[in-house]
C-alpha cells in the first residue's frame, strides 16, 4: 500500500486472513447482498447498500445502531481491480452534508485456500477518530470472515 503522507496515528491498518478464496472475499465487498451480510460493527445492521463498482462509480452504505439510529457513508471508487484491489473515498453523511473524507485502500491476495486482507484508511482528522473506525472495522471484518466462511 501507498505510504501515507500524514503521521502514522491518522491512519489505521488491519491486517486479516479470511477463510475463503479471494474472489468470494472481492465479492463480498462489490455485490450490494454479500455486502449487507456483513457491513457495520457487532450490533449494527446493514439497512442498504448501492454500489457502482468502477473506476469513478460511487457507493453509499447505511446501517442503523444498537440504538435505533441510521449511519450513512458514501464515495466514489478511485481504483477497481478484480479481485485483488480496491481504492474508494469514505465520508460520513450528516443531514444531508458529507463530512471529512478518508481514502479506504483493499488489497486481497491469495494465502492457500484463503485471503489475506489488508486494509488501510486515511488520513483521519485525529488519531481518536482512526482508532475508532479501527475498532468499527475490525468488528465488520469479524463479520465479514463469518459470512464469507458459510
């Protein structure tokens, strides 16, 4: 991945491996019913997804929260590779105005009969924030290998 230009706290990094072949896992993240199995952290529930999966195609996820309240975020896709890379902008929506906007970065490569996924995204505004969507993806990704396994 691209080496980030601002401190290393504004970016987050995961690192999984996913017991499935990689063109599942791509499939996961570019087909809108693989995507709603498993997009949004432990307690959320995916409530849409729409996805134009090319190269200046947008995307826009929601999820409602253990408290009844929906989250939206959306992009536009800066790179497509089939199969082992994708580069999309993610912002949060607030009424109606998108707020700060990170660059997401997937790279999937075979591991045996599974995936090594490596994620990336940013930069944030602080490190607090990255270390929140660390945890919020780590738990999507939780959810992700569940899905992808069945």
């Amino acid at each position: 991945m691209a080496s980030p230009s601002a401190s290393d706290a504004e970016y987050l990094r995961i690192e999984r491996t996913l017991p499935a072949p990689r063109a599942l896992v791509y499939r996961a993240f570019t087909d809108p019913a693989r995507m709603l199995e498993w997009f949004g952290p432990h307690g959320f529930t995916a409530t849409g997804v729409q996805l134009d999966v090319r190269v200046g195609g947008a995307w826009r996820g929601g999820m409602r929260g253990p408290d009844g309240r929906e989250l939206v975020a959306s992009g536009v896709y800066r790179e497509v590779v089939a199969n082992q890379r994708l580069v999309f902008t993610y912002a949060w929506e607030n009424d109606g105005a998108r707020g700060h906007e990170t660059v997401c970065q997937l790279e999937l490569a075979d591991a045996g009969q599974q995936t090594l996924l490596k994620f990336s995204q940013g930069p944030f505004q602080t490190s607090a924030d990255a270390l929140d969507h660390q945890g919020g993806w780590g738990e999507a990704f939780d959810k992700l290998a569940a899905a992808v396994a069945q």
